[in-house]
C-alpha cells in the first residue's frame, strides 16, 4: 500500500510474544510491511515493567520503563500487539515519571506515538477493509476485549471494525464479553482460586457463543483463557488479531 | 469497632467460591443492580450521564479541599436549627457520645435505619451493653440482625441470604410458620417493626448526605423506615461519616440524580428524606432533640493522602461491587470488614491498618470495571496500586504484604529483563531444562506434553497449573526469528 509507505514503525513486542508466542509477533510484521509500513524492531528491548509495577515494585518498573524510553526515542511511531504493554507505556509510564520532569517528558513524547496494534491500523494506517492486509478466515470468531485494552486506552470499537471486515470470518456474539478473564498478572498466582473461578466463567462463555475461535489483542489474556480451554479439552482455538489478519498464518 | 478479620481474606474467600448458594445470590442480585442501572444510563444517554459524573465529582473535590470550611459551616447551621453537631476521632468517641445520650435521657428502646457508619463503629454492641433493646429497621438490616451477622453489601446487607434462608431464619428467631412467600416476610417485619418505631425513645439514622448550608441530613431509602426512625422517637440521632457534608441544597440534586440510579438502577428511591434539627415550636411531631456525630476515625488519614483522598468522594452505590467480577465470586464477608469490594478493598486497609488489611489492594485483577461505573469517577484500581506500592517496599516489614521471595523475585526480575544477554542464557536454560524432563522423567519439575505444561512442581507455577495449562517455550523466540528471518537487512 503506497498509501503508507512513508511510514516507519518500531515494534514493541512485549516480553510474552517474544518468549512464548513469537508466531504472533511474526503476524504482527508480516500484517504491517503488507500495509506498507518499514517495521523496525530495536534488539534491546525486553519487558515494559508492568509485572512488577502492577505488583508494587516501582523501582523495579521504573529501571525497565527506562530502557523503554531510551529504545524508542527516536522512533516514528511505537506499535504494541498488548493492549496491557501498551497502556504500561501510554498511562502508567507516566505515573511513574511523574516526579521528574525531564523524564516525564521523554514519558509524554513516547505515550503520543505509542499505539496498540489495532488502533494502529485503523486510526493511524486508516485500514477500514481487513481485505487490504490480504486477510481471509473461514470461520466463527468471537471477540474477547481485553481490560486495558478496552479501559485503560479506550480501544472498543477498532478490532472489531477489522474482524468484521475479514471476508469470510463470521462473528459471534460473547456473552459477558467485556468481564475480565482473571488473568490481572500476578493476582493470577496470588489468588489462583478468584482468577480460576473468573476464567471458568468466561470459558463458559466463550463455548455458549459457538464460535470456533476466540480472537483477542493480548496473548497474556489469551495464555489464561487458552490455558483453561486446553485444559477442558477444548478444541477452540485461541488467536491474536495479528494472526487472523495475516493470511501467511495458519 | 468490630471484629476485623481482614487477614483472613485468602482463607475466607477460598470458602466463599465453593459455596454455590452464595454464588447464585450474589448473580442474582448484583444481575439486576446492573442491569437497571445500565437502562438508567441508556434512558438520558451516556453523555449526558458522564456530564452529571463530571459534576459530581468536581463537588466532591472542591468539598474535600475545603473539607474545614464546610464543616464550620455545617456546624453553624446545624445548631441554628436548634440541633447540636458533635465530632468523633475515633469509634470510641463516637460510641460514648451516643452513650451518654442514652444514659442521660433514659433511653431504653432504639430503633436504627441503615448506617454503614455505625457498622463500622460498632455501636450495636455498646448499646446492648447498656441495657438498651436496639432495632434494626431496614429490612435487611434487620435479617442480618436477627442472624447475628454483618452486612455483605453496602446497599443490599442481607444480599447473600435467599428467600429459603430468611424464612428458616424467621421461623427459628420469631416461632412462626416457615413460609417463604417474599411479602408475607416482609409483612411479618413490618407488624413488629411498626410497634417499635412508635414505642422507641431514640431514632439513630445514617446520613447519605449532609448539606452545609442548612444543616440538613438526607437519608435515601425504600422502605420509609428512616423517615419513621428520624420522626417518631423523642432523640434522633445522625451518625456519619464526616466526608458526606456538601455544600448546598443545589448540590443535593446532583446526588440524587446519581445515586439511586448507580445504586438499585432506580430513577430515585421511594422515599427522601430531610431532617433539619429537632421540632419547631409549630410542628406536629418530630423529635425534641437532634443530634449529628460526625465520625473521622480514620478518615483524615485518607485526606491527608493525595493518592488516597478520592476515595473521600464515595457515595456508598454500590455500584463498583456488582461490577466486580472479584466480588460477584466472593461476596461481602470474605473482606473480612464493614467495607466490601473494589472501594472497600481501598478504605478498609485505610480504617483499620493497613498491617491488617494489606492483602485486601491485591485481590483484584486491576481490571477497572469499577473505576467505568462509578458515578464519582473514583480511580479504584490507581488507589489499589498505590496500596501496593505502600506494601510491596516498605521498610516496615509489618506493612509487607508478601513473603521476602517475592521481593527477591521482582528485583530478579528488573535485573534479568535489564539485560537483553542475560535473559537471552535465561531462555536456553529453560529450553535445556523443558528437554531435559522429556528425556528424564525421574527429573520431572514439570510435566508436559511438549506443547503445554500440565503440572507445574515448582512454586508459583504450580498455583497457575493448577487449574489451566501453560505453554511451553518455543523452539525460537520473536527475536531469534527477527535476526534470522524478519530483518530487513536480511531480505
Ligand atoms: S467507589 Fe464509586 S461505585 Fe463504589 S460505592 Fe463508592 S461511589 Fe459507588
């Protein structure tokens, strides 16, 4: 697409598609250079803080939000496939700069080029047809919106503008779909009976909307729910928007 | 102040999830809350609704950063009125004042509309110690009365008892036929209740509100058993905390437009209910004194804390905890204290200690379903976080909610992801150690399927496997790929 060939943007993958989920990280480049986009991905990276900041440890957040700010400061524009790493960098960054000027507006200047995958594509790429990635999918989708994604950046409306587009791809409806799945980080491990008992509802949901994949915008979302799926020996299969956009994956 | 058993959270919320009873009261009831709720929202629109949000809040905000003005001026107007406003520290304070009433004006019978207050200073108790007869007269205030138990909701008390409950409860407490037809019920404790309100020397009421300019407190109920308890009696006494106070008249409207609405989901409660100071010479009835205790215990340590201050703003809806996807599993009692769900996982640990209550900011997945509904605009999952922070690194090891490892852990962690070479060892490593338990099933840490870990042995994943399976680690991560295949400078 000509249309966005100027554009240059730097891939935050976050920690979890990197070490568990890098096919999803692949969709990721492979959806944006077919939109046009020079994708950049600076090495260094590694994780956005935000497990040990959601569990107190500011500190510990702030030496790795640091190195964040330090990556990407050049870039055009920061593209995260997590609606939770990329609320890390566009809010809580700025919580966590927020004693010190200098480093609060290095925080500001990230935050307004940060973008969550979705809302890449359809507010700054301008994608309103899924076809333009290429994307076909024989099937039934069902959308889970993730809570940061959904709450903490104000993203409802952008990935199920593009399911919605994908030829061939039939939506159904989630009951209880905006409800957390439990997954929360550590409250995960910290109270494993609360966590286990909202994935269980939220499973049961997801197999009472008939729909043969649930697709999402954060694989640690989907680690929990794809857990507890496999788990019932349920043949649902569990992807990332990026996946389902890119015709190369399976 | 009554028992605490916020420490208990894990034990007690491990109970509460197993018991399916409670479970279905809770869907039920929070269910229709919402619902109702939502219709309200949708009858004047969501913009017009975030507007009333807006303006309630800055209300909020301007009173609580003028919290000494108001509270003058309250005073003034509340003894204009011919009432007399008292300040209480702490529940001790707050108790004795209501007892000296009691012993000074030979009050014998007490009737109570709800006060989540008085639960919290537990004045019940110091009442009956006085050999007082104390009733409560919220129909569910009166269920947990009877039950010897504690509201589990900040609106609808006695939300974890189904009809069957109730009506066993009546029959073993009152000597009546078990019967479980809802008005019947209601009916039984209307008859008992009315003699009370009529035989009662002292009416004690909460407040949802007190306005400043005029003194006046306003209740808000569904049963008309406060304006019976503020009216009937020869003493009403106002007992709240001393956050409700608002400015004016004016003000009142925007709560009571929000309140009801985010609370039951109704336009407005069936009854409003003012009372400015005791009876006036031309009055037909009312009581001959009034009295307003305004209660800190607590509280000040919350303004004094700008990251804690706006959870002075709540209005006790309810709302938050019919949205809380932890609390629709847990219910009430298992936060161990008065304050239950998202905004009682703030104030309680701020009322009794945060040493106590420190496990309480943990339990929630930050997923800021509370924050969206409450018509106030509190950022409960911001002051969860702070509450963490506050006990994740504190010096005082009495505030540390988690064990030393944890801590360790988190600083490994920060130190690993801070070196791009060092987690790069730390992912072969694991690679090597998954292969290693394939081949050697006498070493087995894990048990997996090469695709999933089913069974974690080792702590903290263990809990995760317990009840879902984790994937194992790739052959490759996203920037091995990335160098091998992705990079431009490789195409
Ligand atoms: S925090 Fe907000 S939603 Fe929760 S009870 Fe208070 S006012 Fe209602």
């Amino acid at each position: 697409m000509t249309a966005n060939a100027k554009i240059t943007a730097d891939l935050f993958i976050t920690c979890v598609v990197d070490q568990l989920y890098p096919d999803v990280g692949v969709s990721v480049v492979r959806v944006l250079r077919r939109l046009g986009v020079t994708v950049g991905f600076p090495t260094d990276q590694t994780c956005c803080g935000q497990p040990v900041y959601n569990t107190g440890y500011s500190q510990q957040a702030r030496t790795l939000a640091k190195r964040v700010l330090e990556q990407f400061k050049d870039s055009e524009y920061v593209v995260v496939p997590s609606g939770s790493c990329a609320a890390t960098i566009r809010v809580f960054y700025l919580e966590i700069f927020d004693d010190d000027t200098e480093l609060l507006a290095e925080a500001k200047a990230l935050a307004a080029k940060t973008y969550e995958f979705s809302e890449f594509l359809v507010n700054v790429l301008k994608v309103d047809d899924a076809a333009d990635c290429g994307a076909g999918h024989e099937g039934t989708v069902t959308y889970h919106p993730s809570c940061h994604l959904l709450r903490e950046l104000g993203v409802k409306s952008e990935p199920q503008k593009l399911l919605q587009s994908v030829p061939g791809l039939e939506q159904k409806e989630l009951e209880g779909a905006e409800i957390c799945c439990g997954f929360g980080g550590t409250f995960s491990v910290k109270f494993p009976h609360i966590s286990e008992g909202m994935v269980t509802d939220k499973v049961a949901n997801i197999q009472a909307s008939g729909a043969d994949t649930l697709v999402s915008c954060d694989m640690s979302c989907l680690m929990n729910i794809g857990g507890a799926l496999n788990r019932q020996e349920s043949a649902i299969k569990v992807r990332h928007l990026a996946q389902i956009l890119d015709p190369e994956s399976e | 102040m009554p028992e605490i058993k916020t420490q208990d959270f894990t034990a007690a919320s491990t109970a509460a999830i197993l018991d399916p009873k409670l479970r279905r009261a809770l869907d039920r009831v929070a269910e229709g809350f919402h619902v109702a709720r939502l219709d309200r929202i949708e009858e004047v629109t969501q913009d017009v609704w975030d507007g009333w949000k807006d303006q309630a809040r800055e209300i909020k905000v301007h009173t609580i950063e003028n919290l000494d003005y108001y509270l003058e001026l309250l005073d003034k107007n509340v003894t204009a009125a011919g009432g007399q406003l008292h300040f209480a520290k702490d529940a001790d304070e707050a108790n004795e004042i209501v007892a000296h009433i009691v012993r000074t004006r030979n009050i014998k019978i007490v009737t109570k509309s709800k006060s989540m207050v008085s639960e919290e200073l537990g004045l019940n108790p110091v009442l009956e110690a006085l050999g007082v007869e104390v009733w409560e007269t919220d129909l569910g205030e009166y269920i947990i009365q009877l039950a010897e138990e504690t509201p589990s909701h900040l609106v609808a008390p006695a939300l974890h008892k189904s009809k069957e409950d109730v009506a066993a409860l009546f029959t073993e407490k009152l000597g009546i036929p078990y019967d479980e037809d809802i008005y019947h019920m209601a009916a039984t404790a209307r008859t008992i209740l009315r003699d009370k309100f009529m035989e009662a020397d002292l009416g004690i009421s909460g407040a949802n509100f007190v306005v400043a300019e005029t003194g006046t407190l306003v209740i808000i109920t569904n049963e008309g058993n406060g304006r019976l308890c503020t009216s009937a009696p020869r003493v009403h006494i106002g007992i709240t905390g001393m956050e409700k106070v608002i400015p004016s008249m004016q003000d009142l409207s925007a709560f009571l437009r929000l309140l009801p609405r985010s609370a039951t989901g109704q336009r407005i409660t069936s009854y409003v209910s003012m009372t400015t100071g005791p009876r006036r010479s031309d009055d037909e009835d009312g009581p001959e004194e009034f009295h307003l205790i305004l209660v800190d215990n607590g509280r000040s340590k919350m303004l004094a804390d700008p990251a804690l201050r706006e959870a002075l703003y709540c209005i006790r809806c309810g709302a938050c905890l019919n949205i809380c996807p932890v609390y629709s599993r847990i219910g009430g009692h298992a936060y161990g204290w008065v304050y239950p769900g998202p905004i009682g996982a703030v104030v309680s640990p701020m009322l009794v200690g945060l040493p106590k209550a420190k496990e309480l900011p943990q339990a929630s997945s930050l997923c800021g379903a509370c924050r969206e509904v409450c018509p106030v605009n509190i950022d409960i999952p911001k002051m969860l976080l702070d509450l963490r922070k506050k006990t994740a690194e504190s010096p005082d090891s009495s505030l540390r909610s988690a064990p030393e490892i944890e801590r360790v852990l988190a600083r490994l962690y920060a130190k690993l992801m801070s070196s791009p070479k060092l987690l790069k060892m730390g992912v072969k490593f694991g690679r090597f150690a998954q292969k290693l338990e394939r081949m050697t099933p006498v070493f087995s840490p894990l048990t997996t399927d090469g695709k999933w870990i089913r069974n974690a042995h080792i702590p903290i994943l263990s809990r995760w496997t317990k009840s879902r399976d984790l994937p194992t680690l790739p052959k490759q991560t996203f920037h091995e790929l990335w160098e091998k295949e992705l990079s431009p400078d490789d195409s």
